[in-house]
C-alpha cells in the first residue's frame, strides 16, 4: 500500500505517517513545514524510517497535482490546513486559501490522477456552529448539554461560523459530494479535540498540551505571573489521545467500503470529556501545583460543550476509544516534559 499524507509532519500527520512506517508501507508526506514543530516531527519520522518527503503547500494545484502524479496513492490522509479559529479570524484569506483551495486540490488531483484512491479528510465539530440552540445546565465545573449527555451524533444541523468553519466545513462537503458525483472514496472525520505526543502546543491550538505546559512552568516557578484562559473555564471537550486517532483512520481503511461517502463525528466519548476546570484539577493534584489563572473574554465561536457520539463510527468500522482521559492526559505531561 502506498500512503500519503499531506501536513505529515504535523501532531496528528507525523502519528499517522510513524504508523505507516511500522506497518512497513510506502510512505510520502507533503507539508510545507510551517507549523510550530513541524520541522522537529519530521527530523523524528526521518529517524523511524525512509520515506517521501515533498516541501510544499497543498494550497498551490501544480504541487499537489506533481505529488499525486508520482505517487500514486492507494490512500490519503488530507490534513494539511489551517488549524486555529483565532488565526482564521485575523486573516480569514490565508484561512481560505489553505483550507478550501487546498481541499479542493487534493480532490482534483485525486480525481484526475489517482481515481481509486481512499481519502480520509479531518474535519472539525466546528462545522456544527456554536450549538446556541441547545440548552446548557451549568454545575460547579462544566456545563452539560441537556438531552445530549450521551454526545452528539452526527444529525446535528452543519452551521458553519467563524472562517475557520466555513473554510473546514466546504471541505467537509465537497469531499461528501465528491464521492457522490464522482465515485470517489472519501471518508469524513469531523474531530472534537486531540491531544497527544509529537503535538506542540500553542496559545490558541492544542489545549491539553498548552495547560500541561502552563502547569509544568508553575511547578518549576511557583510565583511565576498567572497565565490566561477564556471564558469562564466550564466549557467542555471530549479528549481523544492519538494512538486511538490512529486506530479509527487505520480502521476506516480497512472498511472503506462500509465508511465511504460519509461523515463521522470522532472524538473520546463521554466518558473522556473534560472541562477546562476539571483539567486543572486533575494536573493540581497529579503534580502536587497551584495553578493561578486569569479569564479573559469568551473567544468568538466557542462552543460550551462538544462531545462526540462515536456510535456510527463503531458500527461502520468497529472503532471506539480505549486510553482512558487521566491515563493520556499523564502521557501527555510525560512527553511535554521531555521536550520542554
């Protein structure tokens, strides 16, 4: 089998791409190495294994289109984008070109080149919009989205707000629709929040990363200045670690025939979701720390509470999550520290 992967020495792309590699497959990896890390994640993958590597954006058709004509995929894993809704905000254009034009190509050069192929696309819960129509019930450290405590399905109405979501969500569609007009194998994942290792985390993307980096900081300078969250810190996520991410894009594969064509919300389940309260909890009394914060207003397009129903997921290709939240959450702290 031969696999590319596009944003490849990404968090989720590097995991995806040091799987292929163990599997002993034939692996290209297209990224234009702009992400913070991304050049350190693909020095590691250089170290698992030989591979492809192309140096440009899937924004620009003649690159992508060259990639595909050489390769030759048997599948691909189209993650390269813009990821953060807050850099869409500041420059919605680049948000566009990178995600909309750059979906777009792959499909194009998919269809014109490597028509047989698989294509697993991330997309986003935030193709849902901000879920104002849902009742919210606030508690001490979360709130909980009432008539939905088993997560949403997939029967949520598409809203797409912010530029982020509009640019995800025409993704999310034209690969739906391209496997309706045009037969191709595209497979949609609309991912609530993951986390993991090879994931270098920011301000305004990868927030269990970022706490755990804010909390290893207060452990090693107890009086440092009190760093910032937005809202009050009730909303919630259910967290997925990457080695199961890994499992659902190897699953789907494997049932391409029964997953084709569709969009599955992907994320931990209930039993994994967490508040931003409840994380600081949790790394307070695992690293014996007094985490002081400041909140700032609520970001643009928050949504109070995601929490993927993995139910068609597990009946389509036998997916559900098994690394419990403390236990990935203790991975994570073990990785920031050694790469602090």
């Amino acid at each position: 089998m031969k696999y590319l992967i596009t944003g490849g020495a990404g968090f989720l792309g590097s995991n995806l791409a040091a799987e292929v590699l163990r599997r002993g497959e034939a692996l290209s990896v297209l990224d234009n190495l702009s992400r913070t890390g991304s050049d350190a994640n693909l020095r590691w993958l250089q170290e698992q294994g030989r591979f492809g590597f192309f140096q440009a954006g899937s924004s620009s058709y003649d690159a992508v289109e060259q990639v595909v004509r050489e390769v030759r995929p048997d599948v691909v894993f189209h993650l390269a984008g813009q990821v953060a809704m807050t850099t869409s905000l500041e420059n919605p254009r680049l948000d566009f070109e990178t995600n909309v034009m750059g979906g777009h190509n792959v499909l194009e050069a998919i269809r014109r080149c490597a028509p047989e192929a698989i294509v697993l696309f991330s997309s986003t819960n935030k193709v849902y919009g901000d879920l104002d129509q849902i009742r919210f019930r606030e508690t001490e450290t979360r709130y909980v989205a009432e008539g939905h405590e088993q997560g949403f399905t997939e029967e949520l109405p598409l809203d797409f707000r912010s530029p982020y979501g509009c640019s995800k969500g025409a993704v999310d569609q034209y690969m739906l629709d391209y496997a309706r007009s045009f037969g191709l194998r595209t497979v949609v994942f609309r991912h609530s929040s993951i986390f993991g290792g090879r994931q270098f985390s920011t301000f305004d993307q990868g927030w269990v990363g970022w706490f755990v980096q804010q909390a290893l900081e207060t452990r090693r300078a107890p009086d440092r200045e009190p760093f910032t969250i937005s809202g009050d810190g009730k909303q919630v996520r259910d967290v997925l670690f990457a080695s199961d991410l890994v499992r659902c894009y190897f699953s789907a594969v494997a049932q391409v025939d029964r997953a084709r064509g569709q969009a599955f919300n992907i994320g931990g389940g209930p039993e994994n979701s967490l508040s931003l309260l409840e994380l600081f909890r949790f790394l307070e009394a695992e690293l014996d720390v007094k985490l002081q914060y400041r909140s700032l207003p609520w970001r643009k397009s928050d949504q109070k509470v995601f929490i993927a129903c993995n139910a068609k997921a597990t009946k389509a290709f036998g997916w559900a999550p098994e690394l419990r939240k403390k236990d990935g959450i203790r991975r994570m702290i073990d990785w920031v520290r050694s790469h602090g």
